[in-house]
C-alpha cells in the first residue's frame, strides 16, 4: 500500500493516442535505438540497434557506467561489462543474420586491455567486418550488454536497504518496541499545541494524559506528532523502514525532532509532521529505486554506487564499535529538515494556505534531493547538511534537475514534471472559454491546437530521422563504390589489390580491432 498522502496530487493529462501511435511506429527508424532495464540491483542489461553504415557505441552517453567501471572494486573490467549477444543483418529473419557475439566482445576486451575498463568502444555496422548475410535488404546491428555496476558488497548492503523498504512496518515483531521509542522520543511535543491553545486544552489534557506520561497503544496525543488516528499504526502502511527512520531523527536529533513537531502543531506551520516523514521516506526510497510501486529509479547510477559506498562505509564503522551512523537515515533527518523550512516559508509567505496544497512542497523537494545527490561527492553523510540548509528557496530549475540526473532519457521530462507541480509563487495560465451557453466550461480547442502541433513536430521528427538513415545509407553506398574504384585503379596501375570475389573491396567476417574512444 502507498504512503499515506498530504493534499490532493495534481493529475497529469493522458498522452493524446495518436501521437502515441505515430510514435511507436516511427521508433524503428531512429538511427540508434536504446532500450535498457535493471535486471537486479547494481546489475542493468541493455541493447544498443542501428542501420547499416551506422554504429553503437557500448558505454556512449552514460558516464556513470565509466565512473563505476573505473572504481570496479575489486572485479576487473572484463567481469563488469559483457555482450550477451551481437547480431548483424536482417534482425527479424534468423536465416538472414549473422551472430557476431563472440567478436564484438573480442573487441571489447581489446579496448578494455588497450585503455582501461572506462573507455567507451564504438562497433560499426558495416558489411567489410561482418560480411553480408542479407543481401539486397537494409541491415541493421543490435548489440545487447550487461554490466555490473556494484561490487559484491555494495550490491548487498542496497539489497540490506531494499529489504527496510519492502518489510512491512505492521508486520515487523518489534513493532511495538519502535513506537514506544518513538512516543517516548517525542512525549514533551504531545501536549498542547501552542500556548494561544494551552489554556483551552487543559481540558483535554487531563483526559488523555499530560506530556510527562508514557503516550499509549492508542491515544489522542499520537495526532499531535503528526499521524491521522490515534493508534499510529494504521499510518504505518509502508515498509518498517518509515518508522525507523522516525525514530532515528527523533532519538539522534532530539531538539531538532521536537521544535520541528512543535512548530507543526502550531497555527504558523500546521502540517501533519509524522505522515510527511512517511511521505519522505517513500520519495527517497522510490529515488534511489527501493521502492516496488512501478515507478523507475531516477538516480543516476553514480548516485546509486556513491550511496552504496557509504552504506559500506558505515557497517564497518559499525561493526569496528563506533556509533551507528545510518547513511539513509541522515538523508531523510536533512529532507524532513529542508521540507519543514521550505514549507514555513510558504505559510509565511501567505498564511492561508493550507496542507491541500503541500504536494507542491513535496515535489520540490524531491527536485532538490536530485540535483543534491547529482553534484555531491557523497564521501561522508556530513555532506546532507548542505541539503537541510537549502541554498536556494528549494524551487530549483528543470536544467538543474536534468543534469543532476545525468542527461538520462526522460531526465528532462521528469524535472519539468517536478517543477511544473512546484512551480505556486507564480498564477496558473488561464484556460480558455466557451461564451453563450457554455460559457465557463473547458473549451478543447486549445488542447486540440497544442495535439495537432505536437503530432506536427513528432512527424517532423520522424521524418528527419528518416532522412538521417537513408543519408548514411547512401553515403556509406557511395563510400563503398569509392572505395572500389580507387582499388580497381591501384590493380590497373599495377599493384594487387585485395578484393572478395565481386571485387568491391570488401573482407571477410572477422573481427577487426576497435574504434577506441
């Protein structure tokens, strides 16, 4: 079950079908295709395609596989990074394809010997390398890969991680044992919720116990810390690791947890504080792709490997007898501290506000996590204190977030999304109306306008990249025939030549050494 929610999520419109359509039938068409997926943790699998006179570049436009290849440790190059297959020709016909695997990881071993395990290497689709199994038809390479991306020791300690995230806090056996932590943690923040309020609450007080007694199994005190019935329990519908995470802000950072709490009782404030930690924990799970709810992880996976390092760094502290330092825990300790500033300074900004409008705060929140974890070195969990301190007002830009997250495909539409919800200090674009009798109803002529301009602009798109694999097609043709000719005149003027036997220069299928980049 999902964690439960402040205010109402802002909805995002369905993608107009045809555009969609027109899309997925054009896609084969793009020069070079990228399809990847995560097969476990620190272990992603990805198939490269393109035309003929084209190429595939292993490891092109990810710098986070070089980085992780670059500090291996302890496996070497040739461990991490593996072509499970290789194909040349026509891809849709078994008979007219020619299977290359065994040379193009060949090559990457060459590379990986010749310049390191973070070079990046290039396999052109070209007939003089793999012959022509299918002749008289376009061809196309596809080359698909995995790489493993974390150390044996990393992966378990995010695997450790992964398992808080997905056990469930109400069936946890010591579950009674962290709530009574929490409210003993947080007693002196559920009495009275502001001294405008003590003296009408008296009253109430001395029904349900004042702040100097233990708070119960069920207790109407439990909603002054933040959760929604009196047993905090029903609010604990995530994996355990919510509830810890509370608890470790609140026995660690005891002044912090309990000026927070107060503050958010306060009129001031107001927002429940125990469900936005929920909250919290949920988005930084789901950032660092823990969490199994069908969204995808938005970190990098430099960001993934940084993290790791110091989930490692902090079990062997651990385990050496020095204080336990959770690495995930003093992340959500920095969030919970930046939300609480960034949405006092909402409610500052214009008092009538109310928690209905909190998922913006919560979105930009989120952007903020990103573009943090994009640029910090993550060596030492000190560094968060620069993410509770907020540098800016937290309504960072969607370029921002993009290159926090790496230049991944989709990054951009992942920030704008983020900002675009975030985005409250400005008014919304008005929308345009119908006059006479559906005067004040949605008019789709606007929508339908912006549709047709987007079908435009992908059928433009389509188009160029069309046009892109028929101009290398041609021009690979036409270097080809240069080739031949220039081959044919050497033979003429007396020097041998090597050719195949239709004499168009062409060699046989071996492998030939990498472009090395």
């Amino acid at each position: 079950q999902a964690a439960p929610q402040i205010g109402v999520p802002r909805r995002r419109a369905r993608p107009f079908a045809a555009d969609a359509a027109l899309e997925g039938a054009m896609s084969d068409l793009s020069p070079v295709s990228r399809a990847g997926r995560s097969v476990q943790l620190g272990v992603s699998r990805e198939t490269l395609t393109c035309w003929e006179y084209s190429s595939v570049t292993l490891g092109a436009g990810d710098d986070d596989l070089c980085e992780s290849r670059d500090a291996a440790g302890g496996s070497g190059g040739k461990g991490n990074f593996t072509v499970l297959s290789a194909f040349f020709g026509d891809l849709d016909d078994p008979e007219n394809r020619r299977d290359i695997t065994m040379e193009v990881q060949a090559m990457l071993l060459e590379a990986i010997a010749a310049q390191g395990p973070g070079c990046s290497v290039e396999v052109p689709a070209v007939t003089r390398l793999w012959g022509d199994p299918a002749r008289f038809r376009m061809k196309r390479l596809s080359v698909t890969y995995e790489h493993r991306w974390l150390s044996d020791e990393e992966r378990q300690a995010l695997e450790g991680l992964e398992h808080r995230v997905t056990a469930k806090a109400q069936a946890a056996l010591d579950l009674d044992e962290l709530v009574s932590r929490l409210g003993e943690a947080l007693r002196p923040a559920a009495g009275a919720s502001s001294a405008a309020a003590a003296a009408a609450e008296q009253a109430a007080e001395r029904a349900v116990g004042s702040d100097s007694d233990p708070l119960g199994r069920t207790s109407p005190r439990w909603r002054l810390l933040g959760f929604q019935n009196n047993d905090p329990r029903t609010d604990l519908r995530t994996g355990r690791l919510a509830l810890e995470c509370l608890v470790y802000l609140a026995e660690r950072y005891p002044d912090a947890a309990l000026r927070m709490v107060r503050e958010a009782q306060a009129g001031g404030v107001d927002y429940p504080f125990a469900v936005a930690s929920i909250n919290v924990t949920h988005h930084l799970a789901r950032f660092l792709g823990l969490a199994c709810d069908g969204e995808s992880c938005a970190a990098p996976r430099r960001v993934l490997k940084r993290f790791a390092k110091l989930l490692v760094a902090a079990a062997a502290s651990a385990a050496g007898g020095a204080a336990v330092v959770d690495p995930f825990a003093e992340l959500h300790v920095a969030a919970m501290q930046r939300l609480h500033m960034a949405w006092s300074a909402r409610k500052t900004e214009d008092p009538g506000i109310t928690v209905m409008v909190f998922e913006p705060c919560m979105r930009e929140l989120v952007t903020a996590v990103q573009v943090f974890c994009g640029s910090a070195p993550l060596a030492s969990v000190a560094e968060f204190r620069a993410l509770a301190d907020g540098g800016d007002d937290g309504r960072s830009t969607a370029a921002a977030a993009a290159a926090a997250l790496g230049g991944a495909a989709g990054s951009v539409d992942r920030a704008n999304g983020f900002v675009e919800a975030s985005s409250s200090s400005s008014p919304p674009k008005a929308r345009r109306t119908v006059s006479g009798s559906g005067a004040g109803e949605e008019s789709s002529g606007g929508e339908q306008y912006d549709r047709l301009k987007s079908s435009a602009y992908q059928a433009a798109s389509s188009v160029s990249k069309t046009a892109g694999v028929f101009g290398n097609y041609l021009h690979g043709i036409l270097g080809e025939a240069a080739a031949a000719a220039a081959s044919v005149a050497s033979s003429v003027a007396g020097g041998p030549a090597a050719c195949d036997d239709e004499g168009r220069g062409r060699g046989g299928g071996g492998a030939a050494p990498a472009t090395v980049r």
